[in-house]
C-alpha cells in the first residue's frame, strides 16, 4: 500500500479543516487572554492530536515579545523544535496517556536491558491499560514542579482525557485548580460531556469539527494515494467527517464490508440464510473486522430508520446491535452466533 512514512500527530504539520479552531487559539496568545487548560472535543479522527501537538510545537517556539508576527500556528519541519516534539525528547512537553499492561511493560523494559529490538509483530502485540491511572498524572504535578528549560511554557497533552479512571481525573482536578505559571494543559476527548463537571468548568473550549466530505477526500489521496477517486467518494461519506475512521476503513475494507452488509439486509425476509452463515464467519474471525462491523450495522440502521416498515423496531435493533457486540465483550459471548441472530433480525422489519 503507498502511504506516508509513519505519520503521527507528533510528527505530522498538515492540518486541514481546523482553521476556526487554530485562529481562536492563536488570538488568545495575541491578546494575553489564553487559557491555562483547554478541552479539545469531538468525534475520533477530525485532527485532535494533530492541532494539540501544533499548539504545543507553536508554544515552545513562539517570541513573546513579538507576539503580533504571527499569522498561522505552524512551525517548520526543519526546526529543532519540530524534531524534539516529533521525537519525544522536548524537556517541557510532556504527554499523558494509556501506558502498557504491567505484564507487557515488563517485557519492555527486559528488552531495553537486554539490548533485544522488538519487532513489529511483537510491538503490535503490547497491550495497553485500559484506564490512564492516578499514577500517570501525578507525573504531571511532578513534571510541572520542575524549572521550564529556557523559562518558557510547559505544555501537558492528555490523550484521551476520556481514558482517565476517577481517581486520574480527580488528580487532574487538583492541578487544574491551581496551576503553575506559564503552563497550558492540552485535554483531548472524544466526548467531553463525559469529562467531570468541575474538569470542564475550567477549561476553555476549543471548536474542533467534523471535517466535510471533500476535505476528507482531500485527506485521504494524500494519505491513500492508491485509492480509486469512486473509492475515495464513498470512503468519504462513510467517515462521518472522521479522516482518521476513512482510513481505517479504507485499510479494513469496510466499503466491501458494508456491500455485503447491504446485500443481505436489503434482501428482508427473503435473505439467503447460507450469505448470512458466510458473512458472519468471516467477521467473527478477524476482531477487527468485528469492530468495524459494528459501526457499519449502526450506520445501516441509521441510514435506513426513514424508510422502513417498523422504524419502532428498526430503532429497538439499534439498542440491541450495541448491546450485543457489549455482550461479546464483557462476557465473551460467541461472535457468530450472535451475528447471526442479530442480521436474521433486522432482515424481519429493515
């Protein structure tokens, strides 16, 4: 697959459809009214990471004496601040997320002491914590009690603050109550109407939008230069606004996913039971076609609520669709099975 090299919000300085959120921040620098922590709220994929890692490169380059020079948030590629953000070495940023399992962390840290290289299969293989722990922002307290290297800004990026267990984001809270001087906290979340109440009281917000159909059409010939422009097109408005989910839909096949999806639902009642059989074996086989699966189903249904005989009983299968794949989840419910049980349902009222 043609793609750009290993493109990460660390590394990546293209960033396209946030231009709101990019001239509000920058106007807060200019005029001395920037917020010390700022929320930075939408769906997955619209350039979160990417405009945070910007705000951060920007912060620990910027003159404040000359503040009224700057027009754009950008900092060239070739900088040596660039490359420290890129390369995780800046001594004032710090970034706060899901660290590795305890198990595989120790893996890790056998493989630094016994000079081993991981390769891909392996590094692919670590599993990460599902929560961000107390301990991983305490770090930050400690982080931020440390004299900035050229007496400049301290940046902290949180990524996702939704990942924060209680006792994390209380810890946050503390910070955030009375943070040091020349500071700025970097909240990045996919939902921020989950976040505590007294987290989101004081933060500023920042405008972070889903992208239109043509920017991530845009987005994905540049990062998927092989795709066909029909490809593209339906890729597009799959996504959602989300360039992040357009390519992993794209590297997933979801397009030929959602095809076959549609072949069978759209047949109702008179579906080939031997197409459901085979459509559900070949999901329940790959976890992350699994996944995705998911989200097409709830797109289906959303698409085709309007239209349908029963829309009462076509929405009870939009609660029922979540409620399953959670099942599978949480009590390692049989994949298939319930795949099945699931389509042959909504084919009797789609």
């Amino acid at each position: 697959m043609v793609e750009m090299p290993d493109i990460t919000p660390r590394n990546n300085n293209y960033l396209l459809g946030q231009d709101e959120a990019q001239e509000v921040f920058l106007r807060a620098y200019q005029t001395g009214t920037m917020h010390h922590a700022w929320i930075l709220g939408g769906i997955q994929g619209i350039g979160k990471a990417t405009l945070a890692f910007r705000i951060a490169r920007f912060l620990l380059s910027a003159d404040a004496k000359q503040k009224d020079k700057y027009t754009s948030l950008n900092v060239a590629e070739n900088t040596p601040i660039f490359q420290q953000v890129a390369g995780g070495s800046h001594p004032d940023l710090m970034v706060v997320e899901r660290d590795y399992t305890d198990t595989d962390r120790k893996k890790i840290i056998s493989a630094i002491k016994h000079g081993e290289v991981m390769d891909e299969h392996e590094l692919a293989s670590l599993k990460k914590s599902a929560f961000i722990r107390v301990d991983d922002v305490r770090k930050v307290s400690e982080f931020l009690a440390k004299t900035s290297f050229n007496d400049g800004w301290r940046v902290v990026i949180i990524d996702s603050a939704d990942d924060m267990n209680k006792n994390a984001a209380n810890a946050l809270l503390k910070i955030l109550e009375e943070p040091p001087a020349r500071t700025i906290l970097l909240l990045i979340s996919h939902n921020p109407g989950l976040l505590l109440p007294t987290i989101r009281s004081r933060c500023a917000k920042l405008p972070i939008h889903p992208l239109k159909e043509n920017e991530v059409a845009s987005l994905l010939r540049r990062y998927r230069s092989n795709l066909t422009e029909p490809m593209i097109a339906k890729l597009a408005e799959m996504s959602g606004g989300s360039i992040g989910k357009a390519i992993l839909y794209a590297d997933m096949d979801a397009a030929g996913i959602y095809d076959k999806l549609c072949a069978i639902l759209c047949a109702r009642q008179n579906y080939a039971m031997s197409a459901v059989l085979d459509f559900a074996s070949e999901m329940a086989k790959d976890n992350d076609k699994f996944n995705v699966l998911q989200e097409l189903l709830l797109k289906f249904i959303k698409d085709n609520m309007s239209s349908c005989r029963d829309a009462e009983a076509l929405y009870a299968c939009w609660n029922e669709t979540r409620r399953r794949f959670a099942d599978c989840t949480n009590i390692n419910m049989d994949k298939r099975f319930m795949l099945i049980g699931l389509l042959t349902d909504i084919c009797k009222v789609i």
